[in-house]
C-alpha cells in the first residue's frame, strides 16, 4: 500500500504537472498574452479617467475652454469604447482557449493515471480500497483545471498588473509606488505563511475524506449483507464517527481562514491609508493633480482585488498540490509483475503446462515449495482439497497474477514470464468462483471476452450456457442491464453469464474455478453436457468442492499445504485411505463441508 508522507513534495507534482502542460505550452503561451494586454487595458481606463479628472478641473477653473474639453472627453469617449470592445475580445479569447487548455489537460491526466493504475498488478488492487481510488482520479482531474485557473486568473493578471501599476504609479510618484510595493509584499508574505502553515490540515482534511468515501462505497458494496444481519444502526453509527471525524478535520482547515482575512484586512487597510495620504499633502502643497491622486487611488484599489485573487491563488495551489500529492504518488508505483521487453505474443496452442519446482510465499506465508505438477495437453485435471490449501493460488500464478519466488511456470514449453502478461491472460479463459459483471447488457457482458465476435457467435454462445430461456423472458431480452456486479442477477443466472463468457473466449486453457456452485442441481445436470463440450479439446484445470463436477477428470489432483498428497482417478482415490475419502464422506449433497 502507498504510504502517506507527512509533507507534500511541491517539486515532484509540479514536474508531473509540467509534463501534461508542456504539451500545450503554445496555448499557455497565449493565454499569458491574452492577460497581459487585458490587464494593460484595465489600466488604461483608469489613465482616461484621470485626464477627464484633471481637465474637467481645469475647465471648472476657466484653464480650458469649453470647445476644447468637449473635444478632449469626446476623444476619450472614443478610446473607452474601443478599449470596452478590446476588452470583450480578449475576454472571449480567453475562455476559448482555457476552456480547450483545461479539457485536455484533465483528459490527457485522467488516461494516463486511469490507465497507470489499471495496469498496476493484482497485489496493489487487493490493497487499496476502490472508493479511495475513484476519489483521487477524479479530484486529481479537477485539480489540473484548478492549478491551470491559479496560474492564468490568480498569479498572473496580479503579475502583470503590479508590474503595469508600479511603472505607471513611479512616473507620476515614487514614495506612492515604494507603498505599494511594500503593501503588497507584506500582503503576499503573511498570505503564503498562513498557507504554508495549514497545508498539513489541508492534506489531513483529504486523506481523511478518502477515508470516507472508501466506507461508503464499502457500506453500500455491502448494502445485502447489512440488510440480512439487520446491521443499518450499526452501520449508521460507524458511519456517524468516520463523518464525525471528517468534519473536524475540515473545520481544523478552514479556521485557518480566519486568520487570513483578518491580517490581510489589517495590511490592505494600512496601505490605502498611507498610499492616499502622501499624495494628498503633495496636493495640498500644489504639487499633485487631483487626477493623480484619483488615478493612484483606483489602481491601488483595482490591484488590491487582484491581490486577493491572488492569494486565493495561493490558496488553490496548496489545496491543489494537495490533491496532487494523493493521486500522483500512484506514478511512484510499478508494476511487481514485469514483462521482459520485447516479447513475442506467441499464442497457446496446444497447453501443456508444467509447474516446475515452484515456490512462492504470500507476504511471509509460504504457500508452495518445490511444488511440481504437469498437465498435458487437452487433459481434464480437478485440484481437490480443503481451503487454503493452494488451489486458487496455484491457478493466480498460472495467469501471473503474482510472480514465482522460484521455479518455473511453462506453457507450450515457455516460460510464463516470457509471454506479454497481458497476452497470456488472454489466451486463457476462466469461469471465476465469484462473477463480478459490469454494469451494462447481459449482451456486453458476454462479448467482454471476445469484444469481435459477431452476434451469431455471442448469441451461440448464450445457447451453449443456457441462458436463451432466461434471456427470453426478460423485457429488454439480452439488452437487459444486469446493474453494478450484476446485482440484478441471481448467483447461479450470473455464473451461466460467466460460463457463456468462457464458451465464446474459445481458448485453448480454460480454467473452471468452482463454475456450478451457484447452480442448482437441475440447472446444472443441464449445463453439464455443454460443459463437457466445452472442455473438449482444450486443457482444463478443474476446482471444484462439488465432487459430482470432477469425478470424470482425466486426473484427480489433492492438495494439502501447497503439497500434493495424492493424485488419481476417482476410483482409484475412493478405495485408498486419504484425504479425497475423507472429503468425499464428509460430502453431503454434493458439498464439502470445511
């Protein structure tokens, strides 16, 4: 599992950050642009209204004439509306290109983690939650467009601004310009202290949200079990705390607020008095226009917005640096199943397989040692005994979902790990203990196997597992939605769809991993002779607690502790005093009962 760090590593998610936006970096370019010549517009209307100002006192002072100011407000009429229109443009083009910027940038992060965390192996799935998951990918996505907005409309506009007001503000006065600057960065510097200050609460606040929504969809993948064990107060009550928690957490993070505002009051409210103050003596003294001071005045004022829009920026940046921090840290991961680089995706065809002196622990237990078994091809072989003894494990590291510690794994007289993992897998097929289907059509759900397969060959296959009578009393028929894993589907109607999955898959390997133990007696005496044409000419490894399933197997294969203490036929196995007698006496209606 990823562990947590207590700091975020603002170095490496912003390399990560850069690698999405160098690719756009055309159109980050002229986003800038578009800002720089917005905000110097913003500038200019407030140099028209100091001429309308000064010349507006001066005609009051009989210093102009009337024909002369008219014309000088009527040009700046002109100006200011050319500037509105420029405005409304730049505006435009803004948003359109930040609009496609963001897009692809968070389609472009969502592919590439989405696809990154699909490929990580079967360990990494079995240990970290769904919901946490989903809620990273999905935050991390929003986040992209969040750094993009912090940067465009928080830390640039203020940039440029600043720079555009100081120079504008130093020509007209100096001591006016060396206020401002010191106001904003006294405004700056206690903003990203107190920032830099909560960005622990932040991250806290985040990880323990993940928290959150991972039990949720725990409770509601649940939701069967809590209702059969009448659990819903519990429940509500675990529920209570965990949400309980979140809220302080998150409360802990935004008093930091509070101080935020407070001093960033205090600072801006200091400024304004000082940088109007000196002005207004130089005015008394005849040595400053009154335009001046009106001009110093809004682009103080004006700037003071964008710095707030800047420190939100800030805000944002550690909030988003954050959400990068937990969905990122996935790139550090690599997949513990390697594929050798590259191999050649050489089909499996005939299926001999040879496990050869393999052993293999899970975490510090040791499932297997020197274990040795092979099965030639087209041979039915059944894998019997108690759980825990190897059985589901031993076919986990036929698909290579885990990796031997030692020995081999040979398949057409190659080494499993000599095949692209992904290609190997796909020339297998399995029918899977527990079917988990997706969301979509039972018709979808069947064609995942062989997504090329033409309706003919789906609708075969759908025949073949006896599920044509079931499909044909439904509303929707085969386009009927089955729900989230196939809940709208009963245990033995999901495992039918499971086994149609395998019929159509068609592969040479084929693995029956207890594939009638949610079938009923009559529904399975059904599907027998269809699986019996379905096994034919194929290699096909058997687990099955059900007896009745296997006691036609070409061999007969018991485990204990990852070793092999017997292996025959059944009528062989039955007459010897072991643990397949054993098991078989202590079968009631076809069940082993461990």
């Amino acid at each position: 599992m990823v562990e947590r760090p207590e700091t975020i590593n603002f170095k490496y998610n912003f390399k990560i950050y850069w690698s999405f936006l160098k690719k756009y970096k055309w159109v980050a370019l002229l986003l800038l642009l578009v800002v720089l010549l917005s905000e110097a517009s913003y500038i200019a209307n407030k140099y028209l209204f100091k001429i309308i100002v000064d010349k507006g006192t001066d005609f009051v002072d009989g210093k102009v004439v009337f024909d002369s100011f008219t014309k000088i407000a009527l040009l700046v009429a002109v100006v200011y509306l050319a500037l509105v229109l420029f405005q409304s443009i730049m505006s435009w083009l803004y948003l359109n290109f930040l609009n496609h910027l963001d897009a692809d940038m968070i389609y472009d992060l969502k592919r590439r983690f989405f696809n990154h965390i699909i490929g990580l192996s079967y360990s990494f799935h079995t240990s970290h939650r769904t919901g946490s998951l989903i809620s990273r990918l999905v935050r991390g996505g929003r986040a992209i467009e969040r750094m993009n907005d912090t940067v465009i409309m928080n830390f640039a506009p203020t940039i440029f601004q600043f720079i555009i007001a100081a120079t504008s503000i130093i020509y007209f006065d100096l001591l006016s310009a060396g206020i401002l600057a010191i106001t904003v960065a006294l405004f700056i510097t206690y903003s990203v202290i107190i920032n830099n200050l909560k960005k622990k609460a932040n991250k806290d606040a985040n990880d323990q949200e993940d928290f959150e929504k991972a039990n949720i969809g725990d409770f509601i993948t649940n939701i069967e079990s809590i209702k059969y064990f009448g659990k819903e107060l519990f429940i509500k009550h675990r529920f209570d705390g965990i949400s309980t928690k979140t809220k302080n957490f998150m409360v802990r993070h935004w008093n930091y607020y509070r101080w935020l505002e407070g001093g960033q009051a205090i600072i801006l409210g200091f400024g304004l008095f000082f940088i109007i103050y000196f002005p207004f003596l130089k005015f008394l003294n005849g040595q400053m226009s009154l335009g001046t001071i009106v001009f110093i005045f809004t682009v103080f004022s004006s700037l003071t917005t964008n710095l707030h829009r800047f420190v939100w920026g800030i805000r944002e940046f550690y909030n988003t640096m954050a959400d990068f921090e937990s969905l990122f840290q996935y790139s550090k991961i690599e997949n513990d199943i390697k594929d050798k680089p590259n191999v050649a995706d050489t089909k499996i065809r005939n299926g001999r397989i040879e496990f050869k002196n393999i052993s293999f622990s899970y975490k510090k237990r040791k499932i297997f040692d020197k274990f040795n078994l092979t099965i030639e091809p087209k041979m039915k072989v059944a894998l019997v005994g108690h759980s825990g003894s190897g059985k589901s494990t031993l076919v986990k590291l036929l698909y290579r979902l885990y990796d031997v510690n030692d020995g081999e794994i040979i398949i057409d007289g190659r080494n499993v790990k000599d095949f692209n993992q992904e290609f190997l897998r796909e020339e297998m097929s399995i029918v899977p203990q527990e079917c988990v289907l997706f969301d979509d059509t039972i018709y979808s759900n069947i064609a995942f196997s062989n997504p090329h397969a033409t309706k003919e060959e789906v609708f075969q296959a759908i025949k073949f597992a006896h599920l044509d009578k079931l499909i044909s009393a439904m509303p929707e028929k085969e386009n009927t939605i089955v729900g989230e894993r196939g809940v709208k589907l009963s245990g033995g109607e999901k495992q039918r769809v499971s086994i149609a999955r395998a019929i159509l898959a068609n592969k040479k390997v084929l693995v029956l991993d207890e594939a009638t133990s949610s079938l009923d007696s009559k529904t399975e005496n059904d599907i027998r002779t269809s699986l019996e044409q379905l096994m034919e000419g194929k290699t096909v490894i058997i687990i099955a607690h059900r007896l009745s399933t296997i006691m036609n197997s070409d061999i007969i294969v018991v485990l204990d502790k990852g070793k092999i203490v017997e292996m025959g036929k059944h009528n062989n196995l039955i007459r010897k005093k072991g643990i397949y007698r054993e098991l078989w006496e202590l079968q009631k209606g076809g069940y082993i009962e461990v």
